[in-house]
C-alpha cells in the first residue's frame, strides 16, 4: 500500500539551500521521505531535454531514448538479487498492476523479475533494429517510430516505478537513490516535453515527479539569485 506523507524540508543536494515545499495528502512511495530526495546531477536537466540545433526530432528522441534506456537497465540490475519470483510475484508499483501484452496482445500478469527482464529485451532489440532506429546517414526511421518510441517508455517507466515502490529502500542502502532520483527527474521532463506519455501512464508516481519538479524550479531559482 501507499503512503501518505507530509514533507516540509527537504535537499535535493547536500551543496544546496533547503526549500519549504508543502506536501500535505500527497502520496509518495514508501521510505521516500525529506532525506532521499537528493541528487546526484546538479545541471540543467530540462534544458538537457532541448533539440540540439541542425538535429532532427527522431534523431533526437532515438539518441536520448538509449541513453535513458541504459540507466534505467544498469539500475534496475544492480537490485535484481532482491527482485525476484518469491519477492516480487507481481509486477506492480503500490497498488498499481502492471500487465505484459504479448505480440498477439495477449495480456499477462508476470513475476516483476520475469516482466522487467522481456521489457529490457524488448527495448534492446528495438534499439538494434535499424529499421526502426536507422543508424546510416540518410536512412529514413520506420513509420512506427513514434508508436515503438511510446512502448519503451512506458516499459521504461513502469520499471523506474517497481523500484521505486518494491526496491526504494535498497537502493538507498547501495547509496543507488540520488541516481534514481536524477534519472526520474530527467526522464519525466523529456517525456513530458516530447508528450511520450499519457497522464495515466504517470500516475504511480505523479506526486514525486512534482515534488522533483518543485525542487529542481526552487534550485534554479536560488541559483539565478546568487
């Protein structure tokens, strides 16, 4: 089950001020609290989510899309020892249920372990497919493109959500949360940004990502006053 917490103080980075942000009713994942949101960019995160000049918007979806992408893969492996069939029979993320639709969409209630792992495959083998991401200069991207890009993200997300539900508290103890906290940042702006997903998609983990957003706006702000 979810919790509901109220933060009052909270340090994205322990080289920044604290902001007074007011959370009260909203729902947060268990053992994110005032001490865990730090992290471990300090930059421009949105303004990393912005088209280089001279670089198409394909070209700039399929280049980020694999950075995120190995992230998310190098995180979520670095806790699988604790993500497995008896621990995580069910893919889930608080009281959300996440369910694997096959090729014949067909729809299946997996193992966290079993549905993360086909959901990394699938997203590797779509990035090595250069039908859909074509890598020679002047090929064009596959009419799907944007229909695929769209899958991987929700995979993607619905990954970042597991952990930060089911495995918050382990990656806190491997000292793995301020990457976490950095790469949900991030991700939530450039999908936002490029309307990769849907709000539904978010749900899970909708009051956090507002949270980071207060206190990334917050951070910024103090330092343009500096």
């Amino acid at each position: 089950m979810t919790e509901s917490r109220s933060v009052t103080k909270l340090h994205s980075n322990d080289t920044l001020s604290s902001v007074e942000i007011s959370l009260e009713g909203k729902i947060l994942p268990p053992y994110v609290d005032e001490n865990s949101l730090m992290r471990n960019i300090e930059g421009d995160l949105y303004g990393m989510c912005l088209i280089f000049p001279g670089t198409s918007v394909n070209e700039w979806l399929a280049t980020n899309t694999l950075g995120f992408f190995t992230l998310v893969d190098l995180i979520a492996a670095s806790i699988m020892e604790y993500c497995t069939i008896d621990m995580c029979p069910e893919m889930t993320a608080g009281d959300t249920q996440y369910y694997w639709i096959d090729e014949k969409n067909k729809k299946q209630k997996l193992p966290a372990p079993n549905h993360i792992n086909l959901a990394m495959s699938y997203i590797q083998t779509q990035l090595q497919d250069r039908k859909i991401f074509p890598t020679k200069f002047g090929h064009e991207f596959s009419p799907d493109f944007i229909h695929v890009i769209k899958r991987m993200y929700r995979h993607m997300l619905q990954t970042i959500a597991h952990l930060y539900y089911h495995h918050f508290q382990i990656l806190k103890e491997l000292s793995l949360h301020c990457y976490l906290n950095s790469l949900l940042l991030h991700f939530a702006y450039f999908t936002k940004h490029f309307e990769l997903l849907e709000i539904q998609d978010l749900e899970p983990l909708s009051d956090l990502i507002e949270l980071l957003f207060k206190i990334d706006r917050n951070d910024s702000a103090g330092k343009k006053a500096e």
